[in-house]
C-alpha cells in the first residue's frame, strides 16, 4: 500500500482539495471515513465535497467566510 506522502511533498500541498485529489489517485477505493455504519470511499468523498463546494458558491460564500 502507497502513502500519500511517499507520493507528494505534504509540506508542498497547496489546499485542502489538493491533498484530496491526490488521495483519490492513490485510495479510490478506499474508505475515507466512516460515520456510524456509514463508510464513504475516496472517490464518494470528492463527490460529497464538490456538491458542498457548489452549495457555497450560490450562497455567495467567499474564502474567508464564517460558516
């Protein structure tokens, strides 16, 4: 199995995203986190924090907001 710092630099990911991206490269099928019974593989996670993403564009929320 491949670590995601064996990959990239850790200290060189730019943003949040970023590092997501490229555990999605490594772990698609992998599980990226577990609620409950509930467990979300990478390539689902990208998926729930693009349609996030969205949500707060049409809110008009800008980098820096509270949310």
């Amino acid at each position: 199995m491949k670590f995601i710092n064996e990959i990239h630099d850790i200290h060189e990911v730019k943003d949040f995203r970023e590092l997501i991206n490229a555990s999605v490269e490594i772990y698609a099928d992998n599980t990226a986190y577990q609620y409950f019974n509930k467990k979300v593989k990478y390539k689902n996670f990208i998926k729930q924090i693009d349609r996030a993403a969205l949500s707060f564009q049409k809110l008009n929320l800008k980098k820096g907001d509270i949310v």
